[in-house]
C-alpha cells in the first residue's frame, strides 16, 4: 500500500484543485477516531464537517448498508422504494413536515426548497412572486442557484451571471429582513445558526419576529439545517431551540452516517405543488442510501445521543471559556450543543496546521473562527485530550508573541 506522500503525490496529477487540501490521507475510522495511511491517529473534532455525527463506521450503519448492497442498491424513483417510504415517516414523525423529497447532497436539497418555493408561490400568490431572501454570510451550496442564495463574495466570485431572483440582508437583523421585503418575495431561507458563516448563532427572539413576519406577509419560511440538523445541536432540529417552525426544511450532511443522501421536507400544503414531472433526482432516495439512513436517523433517536450532545457540549464550552480566560487571542467561545465555534484575533490556520502534527483534527471558517463539530458520541475524555492539545498549541503561539514584542 502506498504512503500517505505517495497519495499526496497521486493526487497533485489527477484530481482537480476545487479543495485546499491538508496533507492527511485519512484511511480508517472507527468513532471520534481515523488513522492515516501511515498509521498515525487522529482525534476528529471536524466529523467529515459535521456529517459523522454517530462516529466514523456506526455499527447499525455499517450492518445496514452491507445488508441492502446484497439486496437491493439501486432501482428507480419510477417505482415505490420501501426504505424511503420508512425514512419519510420517521422524519415527518419527528418534525413540523408531512412529506419528503430525496436527493443526494444539501445543495440538491436547497435546489429543491428554491424550485417548490418558486411553484408554491407563483401558483399560489402570482406570476411575479419568485424572490428569495437570504442571510449575509450564509452558505447554501455550490450549484448555481445555491451560490446565488449563498451570501458570500468568495462563493459567487468568477462565475457570473448569477440567478436572478436573490436578496440578501445581514443575519439576526429583523428590521433589514422586514425592509427587503416586497410584492416579489416568496420566501426567507435562513440557517437557524450560520455554520460556514462562523458559528453565528442569532439571539433568541430573531426567528420568531421572522415567523410572524413570514405570516404577515405571506411568505414561505425555509430552515436549511444541513449542518445544525440531525442533533448537532442537542435537539434534532435547530429551529426547536426557538420555538418556531419553517414551512420547509433541507437536511443531508449527517442524515445517512456518512452517506450521501440530502432531503427537502415540507408541509403539505406547500409539498402539494410539485405535481408528477416537476423535480426528481436519479440517485434521491435510492434503497441503498435510504438502509442507511433509517439505521443513522433510529441509532441518533435511540442511543442517547441528542442527551449526549448537550452534556458534552456545555462541558466542551466551559472547557473553552476555561482557556478564553488564559489566551487573550481567544475573543468569543459561542455554540449550541456540539456546534461551537471560538473567535479569535489570529488567524486561526496555523492552530489548525499545529493540531493536526499532534494527531487533532480542528477546523476553520472565517479565517478566524476554529469551529468544533466533533461526533455526537464523543466523550469527556476526548474532550479533554483535544483541549490539551489545544492548550499546548495556544501556550507556544502566546510565548511566540510575547517573545516577539
Ligand atoms: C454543507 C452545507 C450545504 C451544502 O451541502 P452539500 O452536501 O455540500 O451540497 C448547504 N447548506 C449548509 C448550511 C451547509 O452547511
């Protein structure tokens, strides 16, 4: 078997250069841990970005895929498909929707949300009313309707002419929601807190003054919970930390355990406008990846994971607020549950580069912002070796700054 260089060196040739990669080969996991094609091991605190929230390779995941790959992978969604039919009710039991639609990633599920918004509104409120309000700093995806929702400079640059039809307004600032409103907008897509954006989570009245005015208005009001859903943040979904629910909703990330799979749910009323021919996907909802979402999504249910979410995510906060008062790099430790990020006044790279020579790996969004999206399963002991780690990292770049004035 190749080193873990030699792959580096493989893929320099052949792979096409959409990711900075780091120079990790991860080949095997097996709960908040992965090992390398060297053997080096790695504490996750990324998760394959929040996607292994039961761990890398949960048992009841593995047995499920294995189990349908020898029956059934794949046939079409010209036919009923049993384990979709299963993974629609158990969702909708769970959550404000009534009906489901399948597709393979998150993008493909916001895809979905903006084309139903765009039919449910046209046929319900007028030809004109096709205009989508989104949030500053939000991340939706990387097709061309999702990066015309995505409100960052950095997504959209080089590929204009982007889709009409796109509004967006700074997050958690309810009178520039209200003033973008007009007789063209149909809806307001909104992540309940903002991952790629930096951890942003708004204060605890926004979305209700964002339902009401949805009411008022008679808007549609999308919750993308890619990345807070399923969990991440100590309830299944993000929204029930406000006490409101969305019209409609796109989930994927953590939704199979690994697998690809994303899903767009609605209420049915608003899931009554696409009619036989309007959407569909190949792969959406395929038997095999719909096996292994029914055993993530019953695993996450029946393990106590959502429990476990908030214990450790309160103990990994107060553990950061812990190193927050030592490091004065350190501004702002913020989060819910197991979705936690800690600003600072550095770029937070080389904390991210030092972690990984000392077997953890961390993230950064914003530049300056180490974002903790560890599995939902990880324990104290986990915790506490990652924030050793951490402290001994943010100990020499203290030294190194002071050494330098
Ligand atoms: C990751 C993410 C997406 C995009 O999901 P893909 O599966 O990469 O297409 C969309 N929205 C949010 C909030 C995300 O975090």
């Amino acid at each position: 078997m190749s080193s873990a260089q030699e792959w580096i060196d493989r893929g320099e040739q052949v792979i096409m250069k959409t990711y900075g990669r780091y120079p990790i080969v991860p080949v095997r996991g097996e709960g908040c841990r992965l090992w390398d094609a060297d053997g080096k091991m790695y504490l996750d605190f990324l998760a394959g970005v929040a996607v292994n929230n039961l761990g890398h390779c949960h048992p009841r995941v593995v047995r499920a895929i294995q189990e349908q790959a020898a029956t059934l992978i794949h046939c079409s969604n010209y036919y009923h498909i049993p384990n979709q039919i299963e993974l629609a009710e158990l969702l909708c039991n769970h959550s404000f929707a009534d009906q489901a639609f399948f597709c393979n990633s998150g993008a493909e599920a916001n895809e979905a949300a903006i084309k139903l918004a765009r039919k449910y509104s046209r046929e319900t409120r007028g030809e004109n009313c096709f205009e989508i309000i989104t949030a500053a700093d939000s991340f939706h995806g990387r097709t061309m309707a999702t990066v015309s929702a995505t409100g960052q400079e950095k997504v959209q640059r080089f590929f204009d002419p982007l889709l009409h039809g796109f509004k967006h307004v700074p997050f958690n600032d309810i009178a520039a929601l209200r003033a973008a409103v007009s007789p063209l907008t149909c809806a307001i897509l909104l992540e309940p807190i903002q991952g790629e954006g930096g951890v942003k989570v708004p204060s605890s009245d926004y979305f209700r003054a964002v339902r009401h005015l949805c009411d008022a208005q008679g808007l549609l009001l999308i919750f993308d919970e890619v990345q807070t859903g399923l969990g991440r943040t100590g309830k299944l979904f993000a929204h029930e930390h406000f006490g409101v629910t969305p019209d409609i909703m796109t989930l994927a990330k953590a939704l199979a355990g690994g697998a690809p799979i994303g899903t767009m749910l609605a209420t049915a009323k608003v899931a009554t406008a696409f009619s036989p021919g309007t959407h569909g996907s190949t792969f959406g909802g395929n038997p095999l990846m719909t096996a292994a979402a029914l055993a993530a999504l019953h695993a996450l249910l029946d393990e106590g994971l959502l429990e476990n979410a908030n214990r450790m995510g309160d103990y990994l906060m107060a553990e950061l607020q812990r190193l927050k008062t030592r490091y004065p790099v350190i501004t702002e430790v913020r989060g819910i549950g197991l979705m936690v990020g800690m600003g600072l006044t550095i770029p937070a790279g080389e904390i991210v580069k030092r972690g990984h020579e000392r077997g953890v790996l961390l993230n950064v969004t914003q530049d300056r912002v180490l974002r903790f999206v560890p599995p939902l399963v990880v324990t104290r002991g986990e915790i506490d070796e990652m924030i050793a780690i951490l402290d001994m990292i943010l100990a020499e770049i203290h030294s190194s700054e002071v050494g330098e004035e």
